[in-house]
C-alpha cells in the first residue's frame, strides 16, 4: 500500500462511444488533486470499432478474446513513453452492465498491460462496488469533488458528463471529503451520445452529427420524448446506472421519421433526461460544467440550457479540459487503490457504506 506521497499517475479510458482511447497524467496524494500533466488520444481504426461494437453485451463465457486484444494493445500504445509516471489506472471496455443481474463486465485485463508497461496498473474498478450492492458506476464523481475542490468552488456545483451515456456529479465541495455524507450525489441521466451516434452510423455512415448540424435541421417528435420520460429510469431515486443498450426502443420509435427529425428527437430526448435529472438533486448547482464529447453538440447544449436555471457551459470554460476528466479520474482514483482509500460511496453509486474497488497488479518482479 502507498504512502500518501504525491505521484505522477496516468489513466486511461475507453468510453461508450467506442471513439478511442484517453490518456491523462495527473498529480495527485489522492486526495488533493495537485497538478495536470499531458493528455493524448488513441482512436480505434473502423474495423477496431467493429470488433468492439459487437462484442457490446457479452458477458464473461462469452468470446470476446479480439475485442480484449484490441482494448489491450491500443491502450498499451496509447500509455507508451509517459515520462515519469509511477502508476496506471486502466479501466478497460465495459461490454456489459447490469448491476442488479449479471454484474459488470469490463474486457481488458490489467495484468497483461502491466508486463507490457512494466508499471504497476489499477484495474477491475467497478466489480467490488457491484458484489458490496452498488451500481458500480459512475466512479468519476470522487475525481469531480477533487476538481471542484481545484477550481475553488464555495457553493454546490454540478459536472455533466455527456458520453455515450450521460452523468451527473452533484457536489457540495463545503464537506470535509467525497465520502462524507451530502458531498456528492451521482448517478446517470440517460442515454446522450450513444442512440445519436448510432442512427447517423446507421443512415449516413458518420461517427457522430457534428456540432449537432443534422438535429438543429430537424423538428422534434414531443410525443417521443413524452413517453421516453415515462420509462422507470426516471423515477428511480439515484443513484442510478445504465448500460449503453438500455434504451433499446428509442431507435424503434424514431424509425419512421426523417433523417434530421430522428436526430433532433434523440438529441431532445438526452437533454430531457439531464433536465430532469438536475430536479433530482439536493439542492439547485450554482453553474453546470460539462464534459465529454456531447459538449461539442450545439443543439444539445442549447437544449439542456434551455432547460436549466443556472449557467451551463463547457467544462473548458474553467479552464479544464472536457475530453480527459474520465481519463483523469481513473488516474486519480488508481492513487486511491493502491492507497487503500474508498472510491465510491453511497451518494455515488448506491451502496451501503464507502467501499474501495479496483486490482492492483505489478510486473513480474515488481513490488
């Protein structure tokens, strides 16, 4: 277990929206977060994508050797040559989630990345939160109190990560740390990026609708958003979790409608589970900040404003960087298993009393 120095970590992640792989070098005890270093990204290749995609929803038994030598080797590229860094935390693929079932199910394994790397890597982050009877997701929301605590902040605030699925970190940066009771509440919103990205792969053979063009040109189908609001998700007390394919009948239900009309309605129907997802939280946040690549959505950003009373704005406007706050979080939460500290607690994912998840694994002749 490690002393409470500062060190120099790096963590990698692989989201939902299959684009790629994040890396981000931070400095932390921990605790406190105390510098930001590099970021870089890795994408997947179109066919990497397609191996990945079809192995979405598999569990263990299941054949998903090509997809965990894809996550493996594109991480081990995208790790290689940090300079200085003592420690890895690497999340993996999630391929599967049902906390309430089968469990989670990350393919990846970091013992074999760390005889590549020849570093010590955290890994398996999720699955000790999900046996104690957590949702097992999100685990960000350790790293945004830390942020929050960076930036400053006096008064509750709020980060929205919109991914392929969204998320939501209420924070309260007055208690004493993220663990302590009413410092955090987190949970996801809703499907975001995930249904959009796969209906203009579907129809228009694109990665994603760029800025939000397609929506901003479509007229939304309000009866669609009525009744996707109607779905127990929503009246669930959080936290709460999703898996990426949980919300299977939105691409049914905008089968019929035009191009930019499919578009717009999916892109509504994320903001209106953000939307209704800040209703849910202690008390209104002073500003929302947002991260992950939705942020880069215009008419989802429009949309979610819309909806708010308080500011919403790119995470980048506090001057941090919205593409690597998960790569970032791993990092800081790998100090926090090899530390022996908790990583998620009952106002994160649920579960009963804080718990500290995650495997720690050395090279051969590592200690």
């Amino acid at each position: 277990m490690l002393k409470a120095d500062v060190l120099r970590v790096a963590g990698a992640m692989s989201g939902t929206s299959l684009d790629g792989v994040d890396v981000a070098v931070i400095e932390t005890d921990g605790e406190r977060l105390i510098g930001l270093g590099e970021s870089r990204f890795r994408p997947y290749g179109p066919a990497q994508q397609a191996v990945l995609r079809a192995a979405l929803g598999k569990w263990p038994g299941a054949d998903v050797a090509q997809a965990c030598e894809i996550v493996e080797t594109v991480h081990a590229q995208a790790l290689s040559g940090l300079e200085g860094v003592a420690l890895v935390g690497f999340h993996g693929q999630t391929l599967a989630h049902d906390p309430r079932g089968r469990g989670t199910h990350q393919v990846g394994d970091g013992a074999v990345l760390a005889e590549v790397l020849g570093l010590p890597v955290v890994w398996d982050f999720r699955s000790a939160d999900v046996r104690m009877g957590g949702e097992g997701a999100p685990l960000a929301p350790f790293y945004h109190f830390a942020l929050a605590r960076w930036l400053g902040a006096e008064a509750p605030l709020a980060i929205l990560n919109l991914g392929g699925v969204g998320n939501l970190t209420w924070i309260d940066p007055r208690q004493p740390g993220p663990d302590a009771p009413g410092a955090l509440l987190a949970f996801d919103t809703g499907p975001a990026n995930a249904p959009i990205n796969d209906l203009v792969q579907a129809r228009r053979g694109l990665v994603h609708d760029a800025g939000g063009a397609l929506a901003a040109r479509g007229t939304v189908d309000d009866a669609t958003v009525t009744a996707f609001l109607s779905s127990p998700h929503f009246f669930k007390i959080p936290p709460k979790s999703l898996d990426r394919n949980d919300f299977p009948h939105l691409s049914e239900a905008v089968a019929g409608l035009d191009d930019a009309d499919a578009a717009a309605t999916l892109t509504a129907c994320a903001a209106a589970a953000v939307i209704r997802g800040l209703a849910q939280c202690p008390a209104p946040p002073a500003r929302v900040l947002v991260a992950g690549g939705g942020r880069h959505n215009g008419t989802l950003m429009a949309m979610v404003a819309a909806g708010c009373d308080c500011s919403v704005a790119p995470i980048e406007d506090a001057g941090l960087d919205g593409d690597m706050i998960e790569a970032q979080a791993f990092a800081y939460l790998a100090v926090r298993v090899a530390r022996g500290l908790s990583t998620s607690c009952p106002g994160t994912t649920g579960v009963a009393a804080p718990v500290g998840g995650g495997t720690l694994s050395h090279p051969r002749g590592g200690s």
